[in-house]
C-alpha cells in the first residue's frame, strides 16, 4: 500500500474520533513529520507515515530526536498494519506518555 493511501485512512479515522490530522509544512525545516495529530483528550503526536518497508531518513530522524528531546511524542509508522495498531492504541489510550524512542521509531 502506498504511503499517501495510510496517511489519508489515518487522516479519516483521527476525524471520525474528534481529533485533527493536520498536515505539517515548515518551510526552511526539512526532515519535520508528516503529520501533527490532535487528539480529543489533549495528546499531541508527530507522526511520519512510510510505505512498508522504508525507514525515515537520517534527517527525519534527527528532527525527531529533537522533538523526543522536548518531550513530544513521535512516531513513524510504516503501512497500514501499523497505522491501525497505533491508532488501537490511540483509542484505548494505552499509549505512553513521551519517552525516549525505541529503536524502531529511530
């Protein structure tokens, strides 16, 4: 599945629970999230969508460190199996708070 495919059911299904999708453009600052997603119980998550099978790249990786570092919560999130085992965990709010990144996420 195509990444622009997972980020738009992403997108859906964050809407369908009261929250926001928002798409994140900073000029001059490569390498930030795709996405900002604003939850209803307050929870603010950076989110980079992949295509499964592709990693971020080194520079996405260094600009989630540094919002890791700040104590936002990061996530990449490679197809669709892991938008919906993240969004399960959204939903449940079995999702810990901002920590210090797995090795996967990195």
């Amino acid at each position: 599945m195509r990444e622009r495919d997972t980020e738009a059911w992403l997108r859906k299904q964050i809407t369908k629970m009261g929250g926001m999708a928002i798409k994140l453009v900073s000029p001059g600052n490569n390498g930030v999230s795709d996405r900002i997603l604003i939850l209803p119980d307050g929870k603010i998550w950076f989110v980079e969508l992949k295509a499964d099978g592709k990693e971020p790249t080194k520079l996405q990786r260094w600009q989630h460190e540094r919002f890791r570092k700040l104590g936002c919560r990061v996530r990449t999130v490679r197809g669709m199996a892991e938008a919906q085992a993240f969004l399960e965990e959204v939903m449940t709010n079995e999702v810990p708070p901002a920590r210090v990144p797995a090795a996967r996420d990195r």
